[in-house]
C-alpha cells in the first residue's frame, strides 16, 4: 500500500481526478526525469497504471487495481492530509 504523501501517491491522485495524465508532462510534477521514469515503472510494475496511446499522443490511466486502491482509503484520512 501506498503511503499517501507521497509523490507516486500523487501522480495516482492526479491520473483518478484527471482520467489520463499526460505522460510529456511528468517534469511538472516530477524535477528529475530519471526519478519521473523510476516511478513510472514501479507504478506499472504494481499494475495500478498503464499507458495508452492515441493519436501519437502517450499518456498514463488508472488499472481497475489503481482506481480500486484510491477508492479503498477512507474519506476521514484523506481529509486529514496535510499539503
């Protein structure tokens, strides 16, 4: 389980609220590509994300494991966080 103040956990927030992040924008959240590209892996790895391509376009969704981990954290925890 991931820990929720993390930046993986993020990059997980963001693809939920999102639908699909673009995966040419990683640099914005993410200041080391080689980093960015470490939990790419470690995310798809885990099968909570996967890429999809459109149009030439690359960009990153939720797996049915990814959606179902975000959902499976209470909303009183979440609440809680602080930024």
């Amino acid at each position: 389980m991931l820990r929720p103040n993390t930046q993986k956990y993020q990059l997980l927030e963001l693809i939920g609220i999102s639908g699909e992040f673009p995966a040419d924008q990683l640099n914005r959240l993410f200041s080391s590509p080689s980093y960015a590209e470490k939990v790419i892996t470690e995310l798809k790895t885990d099968k909570l994300i996967r890429t999809h391509y459109k149009d030439k376009l690359r960009g990153y969704r939720l797996t049915k494991r990814g959606k179902e981990m975000l959902l499976s954290r209470p909303l009183s925890v979440l609440l809680r966080r602080q930024y």
